[in-house]
C-alpha cells in the first residue's frame, strides 16, 4: 500500500471535541512524518489544524450511521480507523 491509496480517519463526535487537541498533539508528536492523509470524523463543530481534513457528518444519528457516512467521504480505497481517545506513547516507525 503506498501513501496515495491509505488514508487516517479519527472517529469521534462533538461530544470528545476535548479529546481532539491533545490527541492531535500526541499525534503529531510521535508521528511527525506521516504520509497519510488525515481525516476527523465530527458532527457539526470545526477544527483547525493544518493537517487534519475535517469531515462533518451532521447531527448525530448513530455509530454505524455516522461512520458509514465517515467512510463514504474519504477519498481512498484503504482506511485506517482510529478512535481519539487511543493516543500514541512511542515514536511510530513507518
């Protein structure tokens, strides 16, 4: 799989938009150079960062609804699905 066809979605919702800094921070941190694109799943409310694509599935509906609508708007084939409350602890080695 190549960086062209792989993509990160951090599922969340409005609900953990505390969460979103700090996973994010982590991140970051630990995966300086990753070549994917990343995707957060939300349900109405913004976040800027300037790797990040936001994805806004409006009001929430459920889970399954909200990631199956999540899904269908990243553009690649492959999707590593990741929940915000799952932090990084070590460098990740690509």
């Amino acid at each position: 799989m190549t960086k062209n066809n792989v993509s990160i979605l951090v599922v969340s919702c409005d609900a953990y938009s505390d969460m979103w800094t700090p996973f994010f921070v982590t991140f970051f941190k630990y995966w300086p150079d990753c070549k994917y694109q990343i995707y957060l799943g939300t349900n109405e409310l913004d976040f800027v960062h300037e790797r990040v694509n936001l994805i806004k599935v409006g009001p929430d509906i459920s889970y399954s609804d909200n990631l199956r609508v999540m899904l269908d708007s990243v553009p690649t084939k492959n999707v590593i699905i990741w929940l915000e409350d799952l932090m990084l602890s070590s460098v990740v080695d690509d």
